[in-house]
C-alpha cells in the first residue's frame, strides 16, 4: 500500500464536472488500496474574485463585493446540488460555504469602513476560496462512496507573519501534521485539505504566495513521507515551451528536480517555484499529471539528471519585466555598491529574478518586474544618494518592453559550446540579446531580448529542444 499526495488545481475544481473526476480518480487509488491525501485549491476565478472584492470595499463599493458574494453562494451551491442531490449532509455542508461567505462580507464591511485592505486582512479574504471548495469536494467524495473530511490547513500549516508570501515553520508544521492528519489517514480517511494557506503562531491567516497549492502539497507529502506526489492539472506535463508561444509543444516524459525548479523559476506555470524544496531530500517522485486527461502518464520528476541529446531540454519566458542598469566610472573596486543597491530592491519589494556584471565593473544590470520597476529606481536612487552626488554612480537606468528568455537542460554542465550554440541561433534569427546571464548550477542560460523579440526567439530555440523530445 502506497501513500500518495495529489494537489488539483483550480480549474480541476472549477466546475461540478472537472470536481468529478476529481472524485473518479481520488476513487480508483483509494479501490487500489493505496491511502490518499487531497489538496486543492480554490474554484477557478473565485480567488480573483475574492480579491476583487477586497479591492471594491476600500473604494466603499458595497454593491460590487455583496454581488461578487452572491455569485461565488451561487456558484458553490450548484456545485453541491449537482454533485450530492441526495446526500444527507449536503445542507450543513451548503451551511458551512454560506458562513464563510458572511464571514467575507463582515471582513468587507469593516475593509469599507477603515477605506483599507492590511496584508493580513486580505489574506483571510483570499483563504475562503480554498475553504469553500475543500469542503465541496469533501462531500463529493463521501457521495461517491470515499470516506473523506475537509480539513484547513490553518491547523497543519505553522508560519511566520509575512502575509501574502509567508514562511514555513517546520518543526510545529510537521508535529501539528503527526498529531491532526496522521490519525485521519490510519483510518482510511481521505482528508481534503486547504492549499495555498497556513496560519501564525497566534492563529492569523497567512498565504504561501500565490500557486501556493503546489508549495502545500509538497510540504504534507514531504511530512508525511509519501511515496508520490502528483500535480493534477488542466495540461498533459511539463512541457518544452509554452504552447501559446509555439504550438508545437510537446511534454517531456522526465525531468529532475533541479530543471524543473529552473523552469518554474523562469516563468513556466505549471508548478510553484518552491514546490521542490520540501520533497528534496526525501527524493520523493513528483508527477505533473493531466485531470482532463488521466489516461497521460504525463511528467515525471526526480533526483536524476537526465541530459537530452541536444543538451537544450526546454524554453522558456517571462514578460512584463523591466531592466535596471547601475553604472559609473567611479564604482570600481568601490565595495559594497552591489549590495546595497539589492538591499535597496528588496526594500522596494521587488524579487530579482537575473542579474549581470561586466568584467571592468563599471556597470551591472539587473531584471525586476514591471510592477516595481520605479519603486526599485527610486529606492536604489536613495540608497546611494551620496555615490550620485559625487558621481561615482552617473545612471540608475531603465529599460522597459524587455523580456527573459531561459534554456534549460542539464546537459548544459560540462558540455563545451552550449553558450555559443544559443547566440549562434539568435544571431541567425536577427534577435538582439541586450543582457546575459548562467547560473551557478550550469543547467540553464537565460538573456534579455526586446519584448517583441521574443517569439522569434523562443521559436529559434526551441527548435533545438524539440530534436530530441519525442511525439506523444
């Protein structure tokens, strides 16, 4: 008998269809005799909306937060009424999603009335999604003949008080698991459990960031020492770049872990950054799996390194991003400078996402998203304010409409000309690559191009990728 964790995103349960077959496969490894745990997100959209809501209420628009309630009431309790008619607890259970619904309209009114929304109030707001669709499809499964209890990881899921992107405190984590989900599973109890949330010391809601359900489910496999953890979502696996950009896309039967943190990292959506961290040194199996399309073995994740015969494994790419250059004569052999200036992005809230140096050391630049890009300037302009004045800092400089374009693979490590190959082909493609950047762990190159470059390049790319990925 295996333990196996799976987490379903939210189009997964985002209609009373897709929650069936939900319950269609959460059923067949129960009748396998395996013990299930469920993790799922909330409903597709409800999150936006309950953001939204929040949003509406600073303004004091008690019209639009009340109408997106009603819709989200309305849109549960179909659920509920399509997926259990005859279930004698489908009314206390429609009871629960109502109370948590009011909840959320309390939390708006007193948004309204204080004209605006703290970290941790929107938090709490966003965590009702999860809390309404775990128990929707609690009762699905007990409908469908599974025994299964909906449970909030509040309870299971200790962290720090940083809303909105909050840490994990693992040793009350993983004791509140041993003490409150392990007597469920030797009952043979499937327990459905809230993604994306946890909870602080004194009991406030914290998120993990949002595609956070990803994150939880690695810590309750990773907890609980699984023996597989599948991502059930709405595409076949990870694929070798994203469709959208190039439909000749194809999914790669395996990666490993270190890959597929990169991907994630460099703006393939199919898994949250930090999904791998807690499975790491238990090298539990991760599995990226299809609820449309069970049949797909779909992607395998693991400890082993792989590398593909063109040595490039995927492509991938991150928008709406800006980069700042910092660059003066007087900067060098002065210490220091680099340090402060990301001290100063960092208070400005921005995730660096690549970095590059020249030799001389004269200049640096640096990649941020859109949405921060002049709360960095001006933080990086405060910071070294005294450096500008004396002009040993001539820029803080931006440069907007650009993009990151990312080759991963782990065949990158030790292989002569891997570099050359890569700006070979967007030489060849007439793609001006504005910065350059190789991580540490040599599995993957990523650059900047001008946004309305970037089709062409991760076309060129992937055209390497695709010579040794097969059809399936």
């Amino acid at each position: 008998m295996a333990l196996i964790t799976m987490k379903f995103g939210g189009t997964s349960v985002g209609s009373p269809e897709a929650i069936t077959s939900v319950v269609g496969i959460t059923g067949d490894e129960v009748r396998r005799g395996n013990s299930v745990i469920v993790v799922v997100s909330a409903m597709s959209g409800a999150t936006d909306m309950l953001l939204g809501s929040v949003r509406e209420a600073v303004t004091g628009n008690r019209w639009a937060y009340l109408n997106a309630a009603q819709k989200l009431r309305e849109r549960h309790e179909e659920a509920l009424n399509l997926l259990a008619p005859a279930a004698p607890s489908r009314e206390s259970v429609k009871h629960e999603v109502n109370a948590i619904l009011d909840q959320h309209i309390e939390l708006c009114n007193a948004v309204s009335i204080l004209g605006e929304a703290t970290p941790r109030i929107t938090d709490a707001a966003v965590s009702f999604g999860e809390r309404m669709s775990a128990r929707v499809v609690a009762l699905a499964l007990r409908t469908a003949g599974v025994e299964a209890q909906a449970l909030d990881a509040t309870q299971l899921i200790a962290t720090d008080a940083n809303f909105g992107s909050a840490s994990v405190h693992w040793p009350e984590t993983n004791a509140a698991i041993e003490a409150k989900l392990q007597p469920l599973l030797d009952k043979g109890i499937v327990p459905v459990i809230t993604g994306f949330i946890g909870a602080t010391a004194d009991g406030h809601v914290t998120t993990l960031g949002r595609g956070g359900s990803d994150y939880s489910s690695a810590i309750f496999a990773a907890a609980t020492a699984s023996d597989e953890l599948i991502i059930w979502t709405d595409v076949d696996g990870v694929m070798t770049t994203d469709p959208r950009i190039d439909r000749r896309a194809r999914v790669l039967p395996y990666v490993s872990y270190q890959e597929v943190g990169e991907l994630a990292f460099y703006g393939a959506k199919v898994l949250h950054p930090k999904t791998v961290q807690p499975i790491l040194n238990r090298q539990i199996p991760l599995r990226v799996r299809n609820t449309f399309n069970p049949a797909h073995p779909g992607t395998l994740i693991g400890p082993t390194n792989e590398p593909a015969e063109t040595v490039i494994k995927a492509v991938t790419s991150i928008r709406s991003v800006s980069l700042l250059t910092v660059g003066g004569k007087g900067m060098i052999g002065v210490p220091g400078i680099a340090g402060r200036t990301f001290l100063a992005a960092a208070s400005a809230g921005a995730n660096i996402l690549m970095i590059a140096q020249a030799s001389s050391e004269q200049s640096f630049c640096f990649v941020v998203m859109d949405d921060r890009t002049l709360q960095v300037k001006h933080s990086i302009e405060s910071a070294l304010e005294e450096e500008i004045e004396r002009q040993d800092v001539d820029l803080v400089e931006v440069l907007e409409d650009v993009a990151i374009v990312t080759a991963i693979g782990s065949g990158m490590r030790g292989t002569p000309g891997v570099a050359g190959r890569v700006f070979t082909t967007m030489g060849s493609n007439r793609v001006n690559v504005v910065a350059i950047a190789q991580g540490a762990s040599e599995c993957s190159i990523s650059f900047v191009v001008a946004e309305h470059d970037l089709k062409q390049a991760v076309v060129a790319l992937h055209d390497l990728a695709l010579e040794a990925v097969p059809v399936t």
